[in-house]
C-alpha cells in the first residue's frame, strides 16, 4: 500500500517502523496541490498535517485514494464532504489532549492582561526596571465568556474555575452536565459577548461559524476588554480586530490562528497595537508531538483492518 505524509517531521522511524509492508512517501514541508497529486497518484492513503489542502481536484485525481488522516484536529483544509460522497474515509485526530491548547489560552490572556511580551522586551531593551508602562488586569473574579464549549472549551473552563472567575459560554449545543459541573450558564452570543471581560473562541470553522466574530460582534464587547483565538482564523473577522484594537475598544488581544496562516505577512493583525501573536503553537508541545504519531498509527491501522477510528464528525461537514 503507498501511503504519502506531508509536513512530517517527528516520529519518523515511530511512523516506517508500523508500517514495514508499506510503501511510505515522506516530506517534512506542505505540498502544494499540483505536487500533490503528483506524488499521491496511486497512493492509497495521504496523510497531511493544517498546511497541505487536500482539494476536490486532489481527490479526483488520484483515483486510488481510500483514506485521508490529517494529523490535526481542524479539518478544513480537507475537501471532507466531497471525499465522502466519493467513498474515500476522512479521519483526524479527535482529541489529543484538549488542555494542551486551554493552556495556551491562558498563556495568551496573561501575556495580554499582564502585558508579558512588551514589558519582555522593554527591559530587555532599555536595560531599565521601570513598571509605569505595564499596568495589567487581574483574573480574579472577572467573567470569561467561552464560545464553544466542546472538549478545548470545556478544558477553557475548568482552569477559569481555578483562576476564581466567572464562566458564561455560547453553544449551538448545550452540555448540560458541563454547565452544572462547572456552575456556568449559556447564554446567546450577544449576551455572552455582552457580559464578558475577556472572550476566548473555540468552535471549529464552518460555513455558520466564518467571521462568527466580526465587527458588529466586537462592538458588543465590553470596552477594555480582552479577546483570544485559538479556534480557526476564519472564525475572526481579522480587520474589524484590527479596528477595534485601533480605536482602543478592546484592551487587547491573544491571536494563535490567522485568516491566512499561509500569508501572514498580509494579516492586518500583525500592525495591530496590543496584540500578541503566537504561530499556531498552541498545540505543540513535547507530548502532543507523541500523541499525535500514536494515533495516527491507531487510525491507519483500524483503516488496513476494515474498520477505520477517528473519522470527522459528521455533523459538520
Ligand atoms: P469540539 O468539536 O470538541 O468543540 C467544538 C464546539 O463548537 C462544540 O461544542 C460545538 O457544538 C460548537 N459549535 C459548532 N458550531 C458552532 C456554532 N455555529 N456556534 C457556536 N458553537 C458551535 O472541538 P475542539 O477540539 O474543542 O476544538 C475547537 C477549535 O479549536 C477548532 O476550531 C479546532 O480546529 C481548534 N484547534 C486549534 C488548535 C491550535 O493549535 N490553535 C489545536 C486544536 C484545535
């Protein structure tokens, strides 16, 4: 069986070593989609990483092409549904450790409430121990709204309880049993936007959720308040951020996803003031790298053995 990866780096060996029958093709950077269906013409399997698209023309190309695994738990970058429809399996990694980017979240909001990065390099800079310039806001007893409250969201409110704030959330899907667990109450967007001091989204990117924050839902935020992605870029409204941060609405803001992450250097975001950007890290830890390998030997595995695990959900595509 010829299987491609992209965007391989770690865990080669781990990855050759369960496949010893197999004809693996290996590349530690994206491929484009021309180079794609160049090399996966009559593979069977293509696994990506979030930078290779796998197009409807890739998959009509490559008429040998049963499954797809992006290592990743965004999938949007695969042309799913129409896979689908073609009889090819679409798997990603379900899960793989949703505190590992709850973390970052925090992460990102300390380093914007506390103004980690600019003081960083002030003293750095100016060689001087002056605080003046880094007034920053407390946690404590502040109201985090979550928007999506699924297994990163989730992961979201459980640290906020042991920051001691308060949790309102938004969800087209209501966990009850989360909502009691933790003692918070969903409410409609605009509320939750409403009431918040600082916002963190985590839904993934769909057609519903594309610029679910945009200028009219960032003028419904508290003025001085905080917002954080780490969902999908699209999900943001990239310009009405950048505006809101101009005008001095928002106090500031912690981005890990842009619009175009293959184009950063267009983001508007990167010129705005009060912001700090991370480059889609927020997963990327020591023991992700691991976890990820393993379940993408699992997936291929229960693939070969007719019932494959970790396909997409369904109701999102
Ligand atoms: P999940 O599927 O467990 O949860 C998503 C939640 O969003 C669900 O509760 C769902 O009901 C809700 N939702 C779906 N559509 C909605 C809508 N229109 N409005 C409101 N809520 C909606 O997903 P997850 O594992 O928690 O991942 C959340 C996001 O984080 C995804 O966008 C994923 O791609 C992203 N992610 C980013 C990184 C990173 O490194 N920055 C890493 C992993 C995942």
């Amino acid at each position: 069986m010829k299987m491609v990866f992209t965007e391989l780096k770690e865990h080669v060996d781990l990855i050759r070593d369960a496949f010893p029958d197999d004809e693996l093709v290996i590349f530690d950077h994206p491929l484009e989609e021309e180079q794609l269906i160049d090399v996966a013409r009559d593979a069977e399997v293509i696994s990506v990483f979030i930078y290779t698209q796998v197009t409807e023309k890739v998959i009509d190309s490559i008429p040998s092409l049963k499954l797809v695994v992006t290592r990743s738990v965004g999938f949007d970058h695969i042309a799913s549904k129409h896979a689908i429809e073609k009889g090819i399996t679409v798997c990603h990694v379900p899960d793989y450790g949703a505190h590992v980017v709850a973390e970052h979240v925090f992460a990102l909001l300390l380093a914007s409430a506390r103004r980690i990065p600019s003081a960083d390099a002030f003293v750095k800079n100016e060689r001087r121990f002056d605080f003046s310039n880094f007034l920053g806001l407390e946690l404590r007893d502040k109201t985090l709204g979550v928007v999506g409250t699924g297994k990163i969201g989730a992961a979201v409110i459980e640290i906020a309880k042991g920051f001691g704030m308060r949790v309102v959330a938004y969800d087209v899907y209501q966990n009850k049993s989360l909502a009691a667990k933790y003692g918070f109450p969903y409410l409609p967007l605009e509320e939750v936007l409403g009431e918040s001091d600082f916002v963190t989204l985590h839904t993934p990117l769909t057609p519903d959720t594309h610029h679910l924050i945009d200028a009219t839902a960032i003028s419904r935020m508290k003025k001085g308040s905080i917002l954080i992605n780490a969902s999908r870029g699209g999900v943001l409204d990239s310009r009405a951020l950048r505006d809101a941060l101009t005008s001095g609405h928002l106090w500031g803001a912690g981005i890990d996803v842009l619009e175009d992450e293959a184009h950063p250097e267009k983001d508007p975001l990167l010129d705005s003031p009060r912001i700090v950007i991370t480059p889609h890290s927020a997963f990327y830890t020591k023991e992700v790298l691991q976890r990820i390998s393993q379940l993408t030997i699992e997936t291929v595995k229960s693939y070969k053995a007719g019932s494959p695990v970790n396909k997409v959900p369904s109701e999102y595509l």
